[in-house]
C-alpha cells in the first residue's frame, strides 16, 4: 500500500472564508491528512464579513506567517479596537464596546475577497471544482456525490457550504431573538477614524461602517418584514449625505436566517461558518465563531490523526457533548447580540419598538434554565463593575460569556441604558 492509500481524508467543502480558513488551518496543523478542498467556483461566496474578534489576529499570523505591516499590503487590514455604538438605547449618544485583554485588545477589520486570495497561498490541497449534489454521513465516514455522479468518500468533512438552501428545517433552530434579517451594502473610500467598527442606530435598523485603509463598507441591517428596501435606500442614502460620503459601485442587498444548527458534528460531518450557524453581524461574531468551531474540530483532527481506529473520543456520548458545547456557545452569543436591542434606541420606530418587545418576549420564552441563570450572572457582574476601579480588576475576571467579559457587560449595560 503506498503512503497515500494510508492516509486519512479529509474534506473542507467551501470556498468561502469559512473554507478557507479551515482548509489553512489543516495544511498548517495537520499536513498528515490527504486534504480535499472541495467548492464549485460558478457558486459565489457571500463575499462579506470584514469585522472580526480578537481571537483572529493572531490565528491568522500564525497560518501566513505575515506581520500586520504584511497584512497591511496585503489585505488592508486596520486594528479594530472598539465598536463605537451610536444612538443605541436612550440615555448615551455613544459609547464604546472595547476588546478587553484576554487575548489581544483588538481585532481586525479586513477585506473578505483578500483574506480568501491570501489564505488560498496557504492551502496545500487536492482542490475539486465540482457541486456537490448529496453529503451523506453515517458519523463514521462522508459520502460526497459530485453533479457529474462521481463520488469522494472521505474520514472526516467540514461542511461551509454557506447557508442552508431551505430554512426552517428539521436539523435547525431559528434564532428569533434577533429582530434584523436583511442588509443593503454600500462601499465609499477610506476614512480617517478606523481604529473601531462603527455601529449607528437608525430609524430602520442600524448602519455598519467598516474602515479598510483603501475603502469603507457601509451595510444598513434591517428587518424586511417591517420596512421596504426603497425605505432602506432612502435612509442609507440621506445618511451618506449626511456623512459626505460618495457610494462607490453598486449597492448590495442581503437577507439572511439566525440560525443555528441542531447538530454541529455527527461524529464524521462537522458542519462550519454560515452552514453552521448564523447571527447578524452586530457584534461581528461569525468568524470568531467559525474560528472557535475550527479550534473545536481540530480536537477531532488531533485524534483521527493519532489513532488507527476512531478513538473513544469519537463515541456517541462525546460527539453529544461537543454539540451541546458548540450549541450553548452559540445561544450565549445570540443573549449576548439580542440584548443590544433591549432598550431600543433614540428612535420612536416600529422596528424599534419591535426589536426591544421582541427582545423581551423572547427573553421570557427561552427555556434554558442553566444558560439564563449564566447570563444573569454576567448581567450582575458587569453591573457591579461600574463601581469599581474598571482595568486593574480586569484579570481577576474567570468567566466569560462565549469570550465576552464582564467589562463587556458593563460597557454594553450602561451604555443603552439598561443599569440604572
Ligand atoms: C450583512 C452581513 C455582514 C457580515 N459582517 C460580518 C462581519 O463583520 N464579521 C464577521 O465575522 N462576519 C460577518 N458576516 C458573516 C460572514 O460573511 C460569513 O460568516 C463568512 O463570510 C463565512 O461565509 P461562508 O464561508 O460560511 O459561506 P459562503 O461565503 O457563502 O461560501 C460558501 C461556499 O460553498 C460553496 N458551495 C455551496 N454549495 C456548494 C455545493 N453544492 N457544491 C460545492 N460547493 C458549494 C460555494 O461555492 C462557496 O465557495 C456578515 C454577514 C452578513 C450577511
């Protein structure tokens, strides 16, 4: 048998920046594996997405070997320190959302089409341009099945195919504390303040704007069954002019599911990214969630990679832990995002007024006792720490709500006005 006959497979499927972060990451940690890279260029990628956490920087010097001058040149990346939050709740015009040093105090803001070119040099991997008509898993192997009917069968595929065709469906959630499901995008040049994500309420929704040193993005993230495109337009537009912006291109309009998935990993099919899981992208968390999914699913890696037979680590039981693992993840970061709405903003609107009751009506229907009680938890937490001397104390700080700190809490809770 030939070395690689011996090999194990694996599969990314996606060309997105989900796919290609995972596929990186493989060829970086894992060069034992015999790496499909599997997508069907005539599908195009979501093609947004250049706000991130702090767990990215370094992850991502890590797969390049790039510094940030590098990444500079390369990617337009600016540090991201903050998101500066505008006319959110009613007692503060603006306040900050700073990243706290548990990792990095920053982020990246950065262009989602050179993130994709440059991690591109960083896969090591049989690429298939094919769509993939049927994925079957028996949670021991990945049975892929090609338009042309020719078939891959592989040890281990991460699914970041990008939103599911058909929501609801019988594997998925919907994630209805979050009252937005559309955007319209816009690109303008490059501005002066770009070391925050700007976040500004308005009457419709709230406004993005993501500062790369070539060019800015400008997305109004609304919900569609409350207020018409044209209404959208009119207001992104005004608030351009207010802003003295000259749109470049064409505008881009987006709707898209919160959702996530019922079950993340069957024990053979780890699903990622926006086939994974979706929240709008108030506080930018998808790819800092795709990261953590791919940290998660490298454990996976590490044993497929060691063992000749699937270890223990693989038995049911486990693969029902890691799923409820990922699943909680996901709702604290849902709790998280929602919260932002629940005290609605300066604007006496119908999506305001439907955004904070919505906020609390879902509040009340949610049934995870543990994961209210954490939450509660952190709202305290972050309530008391007004009171005391703030960054000195930040160490001393143990739990985190899916990576957000008590600061965060306290920077978020008293500025919409949700402490008194
Ligand atoms: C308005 C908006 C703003 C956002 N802003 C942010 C942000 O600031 N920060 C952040 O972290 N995230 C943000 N996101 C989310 C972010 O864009 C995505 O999480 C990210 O781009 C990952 O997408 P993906 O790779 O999962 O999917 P996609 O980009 O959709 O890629 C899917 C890939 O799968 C391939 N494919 C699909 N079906 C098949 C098939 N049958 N056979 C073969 N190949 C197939 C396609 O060709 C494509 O390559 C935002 C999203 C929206 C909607």
């Amino acid at each position: 048998m030939s070395v690689k006959e011996k090999q194990k497979k694996v599969a990314v499927i996606g060309g997105g920046t989900a796919g290609y972060m995972a596929a990186a990451h493989i060829t970086k940690h894992f060069p034992c594996f015999d790496l499909y890279h599997i997508y069907d260029s005539r599908i195009p990628t979501i093609g947004v997405g250049e706000g991130t956490q702090a767990n990215f920087p370094d992850w991502l010097e890590q797969i390049t070997g790039l510094d940030f001058d590098e990444l500079q040149q390369r990617c337009y990346v600016t540090r991201k320190f903050a998101i500066q939050f505008e006319n959110w709740g009613t007692k503060n015009k603006q306040f900050l959302h700073n990243f706290h040093p548990i990792k990095k105090e920053y982020g990246y803001h950065i262009s989602a089409k050179s993130l994709v070119n440059l991690l591109e040099e960083h896969v090591s991997a049989t690429r298939i341009d094919k769509k993939i008509i049927d994925i079957k898993s028996d949670g021991i192997s990945v049975h892929l099945t090609f338009e042309d009917l020719t078939k891959l069968d592989v040890d281990l595929a991460f699914d970041a195919s990008g939103f599911p065709k058909a929501l609801p469906n019988s594997d998925s959630t919907e994630i209805s504390l979050i009252p937005t499901n559309a955007a319209l995008i816009h690109r303008g040049s490059a501005v002066d303040f770009n070391s925050a994500t700007r976040s500004i309420a308005r009457p419709y929704g709230w406004i993005f704007i993501i500062p790369l040193t070539t060019q800015t993005s400008y997305g109004y993230v609304y919900n569609n069954s409350i207020n018409s495109i044209s209404e959208i337009e009119a207001d992104l537009n005004q608030f351009l002019q207010e802003e003295n912006v000259k749109p470049l291109g064409e505008a881009k309009h987006l709707t898209f599911p919160n959702f996530m998935r019922q079950t993340f990993f069957d024990g053979s099919l780890f699903k990622l990214g926006n086939a994974a899981s979706f929240l709008e992208p108030l506080e930018a968390t998808a790819l800092g969630v795709t990261l953590a999914q791919i940290c998660y699913g490298s454990h996976y890696l590490k044993e497929l990679s060691e063992f000749t037979d699937r270890s223990e680590n693989f038995a049911p039981s486990k693969v029902k832990a890691s799923n409820e693992f990922l699943t909680t993840m996901l709702w604290k970061v849902a709790l998280f995002v929602g919260w932002h709405y629940a005290c609605g903003s300066c604007f006496d609107t119908e999506f305001w007024h439907f955004a904070k009751s919505n906020f609390n009506q879902e509040m009340k229907n949610l049934k995870n006792e543990t994961l209210l009680r954490t939450f509660k938890r952190c709202l305290e937490a972050g309530s008391d720490l007004n009171t005391q001397l703030f960054f000195p104390k930040l160490d001393s700080f143990r739990e985190t709500f899916a990576g957000f700190t008590p600061a965060s809490f306290c920077e978020i809770g008293y500025g919409i006005g949700y402490y008194s």
